[in-house]
C-alpha cells in the first residue's frame, strides 16, 4: 500500500477540466457488449451441462468464476472488438476449422488489450489472445498457429483436468491447514516444502500438455493448408518473449540527452532499484519452467516435426500492423506499465515518418511519471518486478527510479518543448500541465494565447486522463 499525498498539480489534473479518454486505435468490448456477455453465459451453462458436473459443485463454481471473469474483462474494455481484427481471425478460424472436422470447435476468439505475449484457453469454449502476441506476428500462418495451440487445449479437455487435479489436490485437510498458513507467514520449513510439492503436483504435467496441444496444432496447420513457417516464426517470437522488435542499443537514451541537463552516470546505477519478492513468488519461482514449458524446447520438438515445411506465407497488412504497434503504446500506458510504453514509443518512433502522436504519448508518460515521483506512488506506474524485463527496458526502468522529481519533472518539460508540435492541441495540453508542476506559469499565458488563436473550439484544460484499467 502507498501513501498518497496529493500535490497542486495532481489536483489541478483530477478537476481543471480533465475528461476521461478511453483512447484507442481499435474498438473495445464494454458495457454495450450485451449479446457476447449472454453467450459467454450461455457457454458457460452449456460446458457444465455437457461434462455431467452439479449445478451446485466445485467444477459448477470454478466455470462461474472463469465466466465471471471474461465478463467483467468485457464489462471494463479489456477487450478488443475491431472488425479488421475480427474479420482476420475468423478467416483463419473458419480454415482451421474445414480442415479439422474431428477436433472440437472454440466458441469464442477474443482479443485482450494486454500488450504482453500470452493466449489462454478458458475450456468452456473460449480463447483469447493477447494483442501484444498478435502485434509480434507479421503473418497469418504465425496467428494460426497460436489459434491452433489453444483450440487444442480445448479440444483436449487440458483446463477440465487441470480443475480436477486442483479440486482433488485442495481438498485434503493438510493441504487446506498449511495454505492458511501463508498469509500469516507462519509457515516452517517443512510446510513450505509441503506446498512447493502441492504445486509441482498440480503443474506437473503442464510440459506434457503444452508438447501435445503443440502437435496437435502442427497436424491443424498441415490439413488447413498454412504454412508450417508460421509455428516455427510464432514459438521464436515466444523464446525471445519481451525483447524489442527495434532494439535501440546505444541510441537508447539519445532521446532523454539534454545541453540543459547533462546525462548523469547515476542514473543507470541498478542497485538503487530492489525488486520485491512475496512468500506465494518465492514458492511458486522453482517452478517455473516445469509450469512453463520453454520455448526453446519447444521450438526444437516443432522443428523435429515430420510435416513437410511450405515456404509460402500471408503477410498481414501494413496498415493493420501500425494500428497493432500504436495499441500498444495504449495497452501500457492503460495497464500501467510506462517503462514498456516509453520504451515502446521510442522504438516506433525511430522508424516512423509521423511523430507527433507518438510524441504526445512519451511526454504524458513522462509527465505522469514526475507527479508519481513527487507524489511517492512511482510502482503504480513502473513496477519493481524486474525479472520478465528484457535490457533494455529494465535499464530504462533504473532510469525512472534514479531521477530525483525536479530531474524526471524538468526531463518530462525539456523533452516535450522539444518536441513540441503546434498543430497538435494534446502537445499543447501536456505542456501546460507541465507549465504548471514546474512553476512555469509565466509560459502558460503565452501557451493558452496561441492554443486559442489556433484552435478556436477546443479547450486546453482537457487533459485527457485515462480510465483506471487493472494490471490483471
């Protein structure tokens, strides 16, 4: 829990004509979604029906709370409803599907905001797949083959059995004694040893799964015709999860180098960053790998296979992949991960023609990131959790934590003047909340003269403040 202490400037953001933007390139689900949220319902009743489980059961209880929580996933805009996206994947689907009679049909392809690379199979007839592993795709054989993966899942009853063995494992007395021990942190070595068992037993199979719904999924591809390219593409994307699809390198930092503000050795320094760690981290950490399989393994076993390779592959559209690559930036900035939507933006940045949207994003963030410092909350924003973190990101992580408030407070201002763009009325509004966090209130009056003049209707105090969306 952090203390929150609320500055001028935060208070002048929450009530000086801030207006909630749910910003984004594609359409969301939300509370208008009423036909999907029956039919996830629907799903539901209709999975617990046909696998003979008691309304009233436990196996009855885990499919509510599964179903409970894609519709409160609609509810608050987690998820994707982009007809160009859509449309992609139901073609795809409807492939797969011609050429697989014999496997079991998913209901539902939802697409979730996250912008980190993971699908998920619910075993009531729903997959979803993460915009950040549909934005690291550059074909649809690479889609087809992450559909193909999780509909083997399903058709492989793999989340039911994982229910059972959760439901038969949890419901032994000593098991339930030595959990209720965790939160207290009461537990003695040898219950600390129990439960790591409790959980390489309930996971212990996951490789063996994830092997099969691979082969599977090759055996999809081949009778639909994709090209076994895709698989191979899409699980050397997984093995290098996280990293930058435009590595910077040294030019990392070119951006935030200031004639005004020196670059300062210290702020690179990772020892001022301490990641947290909890018991539940610390028993589940040894796990890791035999709860998820590694990709590496997993692209040798793909490699093995006897299907012969077709070469031809169909490229997504330029267009549909900048609108993926910009999502992104809106996926961290709303989950609150800025380190990776700074890091993100940069990286757009340097192979694209159009800066200025871009431009705005890293200056908000930046901005935001000065108020969090000042304000004592920064983890709300760029976590301490650094270990799914590729270099670069974890460097520019240090970064965000080394900077004293008047250092990140006149970065955010340095960077946004200058890259200022006057045909934007956004540049001028993060500029004057900017203005006003560093008593610059002198440049205000100049600023809301000149917004004025060129954009009549508009109003500068709109800040576009985003919608709190959960992390999880």
């Amino acid at each position: 829990m952090f203390a929150i202490r609320t500055t001028l400037a935060t208070f002048i953001l929450l009530i000086l004509g801030a207006t909630y933007a749910q910003e984004s390139t594609m359409v969301l689900h939300d509370e208008n979604s009423t036909e999907l949220i029956s039919e996830l319902r629907k799903q539901k009743r209709d999975e617990i029906k046909l696998q003979n489980y008691p309304t009233d059961s436990d196996h009855g209880s885990t499919y509510r709370q599964i179903t409970n929580y894609l519709v409160d996933r609609v509810l608050n805009e987690h998820l994707i409803n982009d007809p160009e996206l859509n449309e992609l994947l139901h073609t795809i689907n409807k492939k797969l599907v011609e050429g697989n009679p014999s496997v079991r049909k998913v209901k539902k392809i939802l697409v979730d905001r996250s912008g980190f690379q993971n699908a998920a199979s619910y075993g009531e007839g729903t997959i979803t797949i993460n915009l950040g592993l549909i934005a690291t795709a550059k074909s649809e054989e690479e889609i087809a083959f992450i559909m193909a993966h999780e509909i083997a899942h399903y058709h492989l009853n793999h989340l039911r059995n994982r229910i059972d063995n959760f439901i038969n494992r949890q419901s032994s007395q000593q098991t339930i004694r030595r959990l209720r021990k965790i939160p207290s942190g009461s537990m003695s070595l040898e219950d600390l040893e129990f439960v790591q068992g409790w959980f390489r037993g309930l996971y212990q199979n996951s490789r063996e799964k994830e092997l099969e719904a691979d082969a599977l999924a090759m055996e999809m591809m081949k009778n639909s015709g994709f090209s076994n390219e895709g698989s191979l593409k899409m699980m050397q994307n997984l093995s290098s999860a996280y990293q930058p699809p435009y590595p910077l390198n040294k030019e990392l930092f070119r951006e935030f180098a200031f004639e005004q503000m020196p670059f300062k050795r210290r702020w690179l320094d990772s020892k001022r960053i301490s990641a947290g760690g909890d018991l539940i981290g610390l028993i589940m950490k040894g796990d890791s790998i035999a709860t998820h399989p590694d990709a590496e393994l997993r692209l040798e076993k793909l490699e093995a296979f006897e299907n012969p390779i077709n070469t031809s592959m169909t490229p997504l559209s330029d267009s549909l992949k900048d609108r993926l690559n910009l999502e992104m930036i809106y996926s961290f900035y709303y989950y609150d991960f800025y380190d990776f939507g700074i890091h993100h933006a940069l990286q757009l940045k340097k192979h694209s023609d159009s800066t200025s949207t871009l431009d705005f994003h890293i200056s908000r963030m930046l901005y935001e990131i000065a108020l969090a410092k000042n304000d004592r909350r920064l983890p709300i924003y760029v976590m301490r959790d650094l270990e799914p973190y590729p270099k670069e990101t974890k460097v520019l992580n240090y970064f965000f934590y080394n900077l004293t408030v008047a250092e990140a407070s006149e970065i955010s201002y340095l960077y946004t003047k200058r890259n200022f763009d006057e045909s934007n009325p956004n540049h001028y509004r993060v500029l004057y909340r900017i203005h006003e966090f560093t008593n610059r209130l002198e440049k205000n009056k100049e600023l809301k003269k000149d917004f004025k003049l060129r954009f009549p209707k508009e109003n500068i105090y709109k800040y576009p403040v985003k919608k709190k969306l959960s992390r999880y």
